[in-house]
C-alpha cells in the first residue's frame, strides 16, 4: 500500500477506480439508521455495486444482497456469507436449482415461470421465500431504457393478470418503479402499487420495493421516506418492507483516475485521448447519455469544442477503443492538458465497475480502496489472461 493524495492522485499512474472506505462507511451508516428507524431491510443490490473483497466493510452494517443471476446469487451466498434476495426476468432448468440453494428469497417475472420452475425450487431448497414481480403500470422515470413499467415492458404482471387467490405457495410481492429517484417519488408511486395491489396484501409475508431510492444523495428527503415506511407499516402490520437500492451504497463514494496519452486536433476541436474508453470502461455516458463530473473541469456543450482557441483549455474526452464514438462532452480546464496529466472523473463506483467490458482487448482500470489512514491498497489488476480467459 502507499499514500496518495485523495485530491489530485499525483502519485498514479495507470487508469484506477478508487472506493473512499471513508465515503463509503458515511453511505453505509445513513443506510443502516434508515433501516433501523423505518423497521426495513435493506440491502445490497449487485447490479449496481459487487466489489467482494470490501464485502466484510459491508457486513459491518447489512445482512444480505439482491441477485439476478446465477452468478450473482453465488457471489452472495459464498462471499457475502448469506443467500440472496434473488430475482430473474426468466430462470433456465439448467440453472433454476443452483440458483434455489445460494437463495433465501426468489421472485419470478411471471405466473408461467412460476407454473414451470416453482416446484423445482421449493424441492431445491425447502426454506425459500416465493415470491412475484408486480408492475403497477406507474414510473416517474424518465429515461424509456431504464423505465420498467414502460408500455410493452418484460418485467411484472399487472393487477389485472392476477388471480384473486394467490397460489398458497406465494408470500410477496416485488415492485421495481425507480432509478436515483427521490423520496417525494417514492410516496407519490406507492400511491400506485396500493391502489392496484393493496387486496392481496393480506394474503403476503412481504413486499420489496426495489431499488432506484438514492437516499445517500445530498438532496434526498430522508426524513420523508422514513415517515412513508413507518405508516406503510401501520396500515399493513403484517408485511415485512425490503428496499434494495445499488446506486445509494456506492454513491459518490470514489472517482476513475485515468491519464492523458495524446492530443489530437481535427477541424479546429482538440481532443484529448485517455487510457480508459467510455464504451469499455463508463457505458452509461453513451447508453443514457450520462455526463460524470470532471474534477478540476467545467462542462460545456458539446459544440464548444468546435469553437473556441487553444487558450480556452477546451478539450473533448476520448476514448482509447477503435469505436468512432467513444468520446463524451467537452470540458474547460483550467490550464492546458499535457500527456501524463489526471483526468478524474467523479463518482464512478457505482454501475461501471459492474458494466466494464474488455472490448478491442482494452484492459480494465485497476481497482483500488483508498483507507481512512490515507493508504491506498490495490484490490485488483487486470492482465492479458483475463482478457484471453473469456475467450475460451
């Protein structure tokens, strides 16, 4: 391990993600005191966040996570210590019975999957938790690619599709409405699931609200979605309230440090091309589009990259991936960027280290945890047998 200094990572310099154990404890308290005064679980969701090795920081302040794969429900039951809360927009016979035994709780997407798998899984494990995925026909997300009550959506079953018995088998319900939304969206949305699920509440040992509730985010009314679960549960003092939010545990808790390798300038836009690629590394900037802060940096539109003169330091960020696209926004910085300057881009823990790819054979940024003391341990390189393993 070494010293760093956590403002401009002088000391790097190779492309690394950086968790801050100090950003991430701070996430982790507020979480905990959520769960403890609303009387909720909460837990870990690995679409967003699975970095194993920081797992045991985890335990300090959760008890279990929330799985929608194979993968991932093993990483929770072997590594994390405890099965998952798990659900799949379709389970597979090759893998629904391996998925049953690393889980506690399991959600099906449909009735037919239900119908197909159900007897499997309880044969497979007799202490699960059945559960279904309900859509309420209701988002305030505005994103149509991250909308899962969109019309023509694959994920739920509608009130209406629901039989007005439960099969006996069946103990909760699962709703996903959400993504970094507030509180305020949050009360105005179970509006919503109670008024097209409220009847079969009594019938239910549990509901999960899902994730998408960024409650670590400076702004968020915490104090609010507090209130709404408290009386949630005075109205239904028999079911359980599950909340497993990503974005919230990993939330501005460490930036991707990478380094300038070249300049190029084409029709008067200079661009400055990195070590690290949008496609491979941060996938969201293109699939959204979403823009990440740039530490020391002012965003621009795009356009002003195409008119401005080299003393206005205005630079497009590009990729290193032989994709035509792979550059995002264009930034003003303060001095000029020279080869072997810190480009740092924030918050960049949550989501892309779970969506990296090693497309055109371009390796991963390292991954390392910057301790409380100020020491920063290296948790994972990538070499060229991780890329030449997948190919296998």
């Amino acid at each position: 391990m070494m010293k760093v200094d956590s403002v401009t990572f002088k000391e790097i310099d190779t492309p690394i993600y950086i968790l801050e154990e100090k950003r991430l404890r701070n996430n982790l308290s507020l979480i905990k005191k959520v769960a403890s005064k609303a009387d909720v679980e909460i837990i870990l969701a690995f679409k967003a966040y699975a970095l194993w090795k920081t797992f045991p920081i985890f335990r300090e302040y959760i008890g279990a996570t929330t799985a929608s794969s194979l993968y991932e429900a093993r990483l929770g039951f072997e590594e994390f210590g405890s099965p998952t809360h798990t659900y799949s927009p379709a389970y597979t016979e090759r893998e629904i019975r391996q998925i049953a035994q690393c889980s506690s709780h399991l959600t099906f997407n449909s009735l037919s999957q239900y119908e197909r798998f159900g007897e499997i899984v309880k044969a497979s494990n007799s202490k699960i938790s059945l559960g279904i995925r309900v859509n309420p026909e209701y988002s305030e997300v505005g994103t149509a690619l991250y909308n899962p009550c969109s019309p023509g959506t694959r994920f739920g079953i509608t009130s209406d599709k629901l039989p007005l018995e439960l099969p006996s088998d069946i103990e909760g319900f699962h709703c996903h409405c959400h993504c970094e939304s507030g509180a305020d969206v949050f009360q105005r949305t179970l509006e919503h699931i109670e008024d097209h699920f409220s009847k079969w509440f009594p019938q239910l040992k549990w509901i999960n609200f899902g994730g998408g509730h960024l409650m670590t985010r400076e702004d968020y009314d915490v104090d609010l979605l507090i209130h709404i679960l408290q009386d949630f549960h005075h109205r239904y003092p028999n079911l359980k309230v599950i909340l497993e939010p990503g974005s919230a545990f990993g939330w501005q808790t460490g930036p991707l440090v990478s380094q300038v390798v070249d300049i190029v300038e084409d029709h008067q836009i200079r661009t400055a091309i990195l070590n690290v690629s949008f496609t491979c590394h941060m996938p969201d900037c293109l699939e959204m589009p979403y823009q990440p802060a740039v530490r020391g940096a002012k965003s621009l539109p795009l356009e002003a990259a195409a008119d401005c003169t080299p003393e206005d330091h205005i630079y497009r960020l590009g990729g290193n991936s032989c994709l035509s696209g792979d550059f995002m926004g264009s930034w003003q910085f303060s001095k000029e960027l020279e080869v072997g300057d810190n480009v740092i881009f924030e918050d960049m823990l949550h989501y892309t280290t779970v969506k990296t790819c090693m497309f055109n054979g371009i390796s991963h940024p390292s991954i390392g945890l910057l301790h409380e003391s100020g020491e920063l341990e290296i948790l994972r390189d990538f070499h060229y047998d991780d890329y030449k393993n997948r190919m296998d």
